[in-house]
C-alpha cells in the first residue's frame, strides 16, 4: 500500500470511531431522559425540595459523573475498508452531454455545364483554277465566228403637234369682277383697284394650275365663264357656269377645277367679291 492510501485509511478510520463515539453518546443521553420521564409519570409526586445543602451534595456528585471518561471498547466498531466507503457514496454522474445538432445538409453543388462544342473550322475555300490561256484560234474553234454587230438606228425625232392654247382671260378688271361689283370697284382709288387686280392675277393663276383639259378636246377652240364667290375666310362658294362652251364635257372641267381648288389667299380688306373667270381652250396659229 502507498503511504497516501495509508493516511487516508486511518483518517476515515478515525472518522468513523468519532461517529459512532457521538452517537452513543447522544443515545445514553436521550435514555436518561426517558427513564426519569417514565419514573415520573408512575411515581407519586414528587416529595419536597430538599435542603439546600442536600442540593449543592447532588449537584457536586452530577458533576463528577460527567467529568468521567467513558469506558468504550473500540474493537466492537467495524471498520469498513476504503474502497467499500467509495463504493457506498453515491457516484457524481456527470452531466449527459447534450445531444449533437445535426449537421446541414450541404447544398447540391451546381453540375458544371458541358462545355460549349467548339465550331467546326470552316473549310479554307480553294483556289479557283486559272483560266488558261487559248489563242484566237482555238477559241473560234471551240465556239465558233461572232455574229456581226448590227448597226442600231437611232430612233425617228417625234414630228411637232400643235398644242392648243389653254389660258384664262384676265386682261382687265372688269372682266375679273361681277356685273353686281364692277359698279363698287368704279368708286375704288386706282391703288385700291390695283390691289384688287393683283389679287384676281394670283387667283387665275392658282386656278389655271388645276385645271386639267380633257384631252379629246384638243385642237378645238372653246370658251366657258365661271363664276363663284370669295368669302372673307378665303374660302370659295357658288362657283357655277354663267356662259357655257357648249360642250359638257368641257364646262365640266372647269367646275372640276373649284372641287379641287376650295381655298385661296384671303381678300384684300377681306371684303366678300363675286368674281367672273372667262375658261378658254385655243388653238396655236
């Protein structure tokens, strides 16, 4: 045996001795107590006090009794072995480790895409051959004499066509305005009258660029007047054909000309005027 285990033997051997010594101690005691409690409830009452001197003798004589070792015959107590104590005392279980969390999944790792086919290597073009070289004569041979080139004619210059004069008659201001506005147009100042003659200028010429002659009747000489109204917006009304050409077809085409035409340059002063436009297809001489 180790000294250790031998210090520690005599020490709980001890230990045990001073138990088991207060123990007995305690239980003679508490007997004690019994016996006179029992004595006291079977005995008669208690007699008188005695003297004080009979007192101080009992008092003297409890004392000795206490003051006096007790006889006790230690090889009577059982000695336990120590490793018999170890086992006796109750084991200080440690604490169940708590229970492991259990771990994450991993995430699935993303499969790697396949690799992108790499494009084929287009193939290198080859050399278109040379044309060889042939004389004249194989090539005559082989495809025979050329044709000879025609000459080409240039084609006939067209004759000249008389073109009928088409214009409007517009030479004056009375043959501009109305009968129902010559008379106001008298009473204008010459300035007045040649804004006016102005305005009729630029008015015939916007109508002669629509209207369109019928082409059946070229190289015939014609004549129609129109009349119509110029409101102060510009706007045209009433247009109508005050001296027919005699033929429909072309008093026709100069009513064509205000479907077309609806609006024009507002009037000078904006004054509301009937204009007379005389519609002539000539022939040149």
């Amino acid at each position: 045996m180790s000294p250790l285990y031998k210090k520690v033997l005599k020490w709980v051997s001890g230990t045990h001795a001073g138990l088991l010594l207060l123990i007995l101690v305690v239980s003679l005691v508490s007997c004690e107590e019994e016996i006179k409690a029992v004595q006291m409830a079977g005995s008669p009452p208690p007699p008188m006090p005695p003297p004080p001197q009979q007192t101080i003798e009992d008092q003297n004589q409890k004392k000795k009794i206490q003051d006096e070792p007790l006889d006790l015959d230690l090889s009577s107590l059982i000695l336990m072995p120590a490793d018999a104590l170890k086992a006796s005392r109750p084991k200080n279980t440690p604490p169940k480790p708590p229970e492991p969390k259990p771990k994450p999944k991993p995430e699935p790792k993303p499969k790697p895409k396949p690799p992108e086919p790499k494009p084929e290597p287009k193939p290198e073009p080859k050399p278109e051959p040379k044309p060889k070289k042939i004389s004249y004569e194989e090539f005559i041979k082989q495809q025979g004499k050329p044709e000879p080139t025609r000459k080409v004619q240039p084609a006939p210059r067209p004759r000249p066509v008389d073109v009928p004069d088409i214009r409007f008659d517009s030479s004056s201001l009375d043959d501009l305005l109305a009968s129902s506005d010559r008379s106001l147009a008298a009473g204008l100042s010459a300035a007045e009258q040649r804004v006016i003659a102005t305005y009729g200028e630029a008015l015939v010429a916007r109508l002669n660029a629509a209207w369109i002659r019928p082409p059946s009747l070229s190289g015939r000489e014609l004549r129609a007047v129109a009349s119509f109204r110029v409101n102060r917006d510009g706007t045209l009304s009433n247009a109508r054909i005050v001296r027919s050409s005699g033929n429909s077809l072309f008093d026709q085409s100069v009513l064509q000309v205000f479907r077309t035409v609806t609006r024009v340059d507002r009037p000078p002063a904006q004054a509301v005027r009937t204009y007379e436009i005389p519609f002539r297809n000539t022939v040149a001489p």
